[in-house]
C-alpha cells in the first residue's frame, strides 16, 4: 500500500501540515511516525479518512462531533453516521434561522431610524430584547416525553382505550385533517411532527407529495420504514428545516400541545416562513376552547377527585384555541374551528392577504 508524506496529503488536500497534526492531537488521526526522523506517512485509507474530517469541517461540525461520527463509520453503522450528519444540518437550519432574525432585527432598526430620522434608543432595546427573546425560546425546548422510546408501540399505544384518552377519534381526526386541507395533485405538503406517518400516509394514498420533519430519529425510522418514499429530516417546529416559500400546505397533528404558548406561536410564524404565499394550515391537536373553559375542566376533574387525571394535561401545553385563533386573525388568515371531542380540535386557516 502506498504511503504519502504530510506535505504530499497537505497539497493533496489543500489543507496545511499544522491543521492535519491537529487533528492528531486530537485524537482523529493516527498515521504512522518515524521514531527517528518524526516523519508522518498516510495510506491511503488515512488519507480517506482525513478527507471526511476535512469535509465534515467544512459543514461546521465540531470535533467531539467529527469524533462520534469516525467512531461509527468504524463500527460500520452507516445509519448512526446519517443521524449525525442529519443532526448538524438541524443545527445549521436553527442557526441560520436565528441569523436571518438577526438581520431582519438589524433592518427594522434601520428602517425606524430613517424614517424617524433619528435612533430612537428605546425602540432598538425593544427590538433587541424581542429578538433575543425568540432565541431564547428556540434553545429551551425539549423532549421530556421521550418520543425515542415511544417510537416501536406508537402505532399501536395511539389506538388503545386508557381511562383517560388523549387519542380518542384519532383515525377519523387525521381523515378530517386530510380532507380539509383537500389537496390537488401537483401539490406539495409537509407535516411538522410527522411521527410515524399516519397522517402523511394519507396524503401519500392520494398522491400528493409530502415531506416530514420531526425530533425523533426513532420516529423517523419507523416513518421511513413505512413510507420510503416520502423525504424526512431531523427538525422540529422552533427551526423547520427547510427554506421559505417551499410548500404549498403545512399540516400538524397530535404535535403541537408539546410547546408551551409563546413556543407555538413562534411554531406558526415557522409554518409561515416555509409555505408559499397562498399556503394554508390545519392543525389538529389536544386544546381547550378558551382559557376560562380550561379552568372550568380542572374544576371538573378536581371536584371528582381525579387529581391525577387533570395532572396526566397539566405534563404537556393543551393550547388556548383563542389564542390560535387570535393569531391566526391578526396574520391575515381566516380560519375555521372544528372540535372533534371534549379535547380535540381541527384549526385550518387559508390566508386572505
């Protein structure tokens, strides 16, 4: 097997001799050294391999990362090397996104100074505490319901009768859900939450082209395992990952209760980026009418003695549907409410302007 010196697989790569002896100071890369001289020579297999760290670099992984990701390709799990690769492109998509607010931040801050003709300072603040606020609420979430566990029963949990049952009508709310959105052949739609695919599914049967993201590398396998054809990626609502303007539906069920409010409303402007300008959304998920029938619920279920009941709602975000709603109106949508049972509501909303 032919071997190269350092100088040769640096010219080679376009890549300086002092990067490559750091990343064997790391530990990424072990060539061969010539105990008297100090020289490094690579195979050709080194040379691969320090190839991928390169590119992997290049994408803006970093090294604890790069390390994960060499650690599977030599266990020979391609699938794990995937997920990696899938995970950094989520965090790109959630920084580019936070970018993108800086700048438009920046360009609102502009556009008042100008027109105002002077830097009003409070206004900055306000827009910077906003913006920064939005950040904030894009780093805090996370799966405390631990979806990953859930992913192999989860076909068969939604379909089960508990006492309490979150997913009572869940089959007939994801046959409402579709035949809302009413989808054209031509048409292109993505599920945020997709989960294991049963409401993309349906989409699927009647030939529209739908697209999925969700949190869950292990829902996601079980959606692909099921649907291969349809295009999954590791996001979640705060940062979807995909460019604007690239759908022209965004459908949500059984998803959205596990943000808290002002999540959800950072999710919606989120479903908003990525439709097209005509674009419309249905939500289906677990919420009250209002937050004075919220109260009148708890009421209900402390009276009865079923504390526990009302703690298993009190664990996850049921929403204010007005809120929604609210939202919705103040956006330039119109939108029509359905509710299903004593929990369950359908939001779809067509915008108007």
């Amino acid at each position: 097997m032919r071997r190269v010196h350092i100088k040769e697989i640096a010219d080679k790569l376009q890549v300086s001799a002092r990067a490559i002896r750091w990343y064997e100071q790391k530990g990424l890369i072990a060539p061969d050294k010539n105990e008297e001289n100090g020289y490094r020579t690579f195979t050709e297999n080194e040379a691969w391999r320090l190839q991928t760290i390169i590119s992997l670099r290049e994408v803006g992984m970093g090294i604890p990362e790069i390390k994960k990701v060499l650690d599977e390709l030599d266990a020979g799990d391609e699938q794990d090397v995937l997920y990696y690769l899938e995970l950094q492109r989520a965090v790109m998509f959630s920084q580019w996104i936070e970018l993108k607010g800086m700048i438009e931040t920046l360009d609102r801050m502009i556009g008042n100074a100008k027109q105002q003709q002077e830097l009003v300072w409070e206004d900055i603040h306000q827009l910077v505490d906003s913006a920064k606020g939005y950040r904030d609420l894009r780093k805090t979430w996370t799966d405390r319901w631990g979806f990953d566990r859930q992913a192999a029963q989860y076909d068969e949990a939604v379909l089960r009768e508990p006492e309490f049952n979150p997913h009572q009508n869940y089959n007939e709310a994801l046959d409402m859900t579709c035949q809302l959105v009413n989808p054209r052949l031509g048409e292109r739609g993505l599920e945020i939450g997709i989960g294991t695919g049963n409401l993309a599914g349906r989409f699927l049967a009647k030939g529209i082209e739908i697209a999925g993201t969700d949190q869950s590398r292990e829902m996601l396998r079980q959606c692909q395992a099921k649907y291969p054809q349809i295009e999954t990626k590791l996001g979640n609502f705060l940062a979807v990952p995909y460019l604007d303007d690239q759908f022209d539906f965004v459908v949500t069920s059984y998803a959205l209760h596990h943000l808290t409010d002002e999540q959800k409303l950072l999710a919606l402007e989120e479903m908003r980026r990525v439709l097209k300008p005509h674009g419309r959304i249905c939500i289906t998920d677990l919420m009250f009418e209002s937050a004075a029938k919220r109260a009148a619920v708890r009421e209900e279920f402390q009276s009865a003695g079923r504390a526990d009941l009302w703690a298993q709602i009190e664990d996850e975000y049921y929403a204010d549907r007005s809120l929604l709603l609210k939202w919705f109106e103040a956006n330039g949508y119109v939108a029509q409410a359905k509710q299903v049972n004593d929990f369950l509501h359908i939001l779809f909303a067509v915008p108007i302007r």
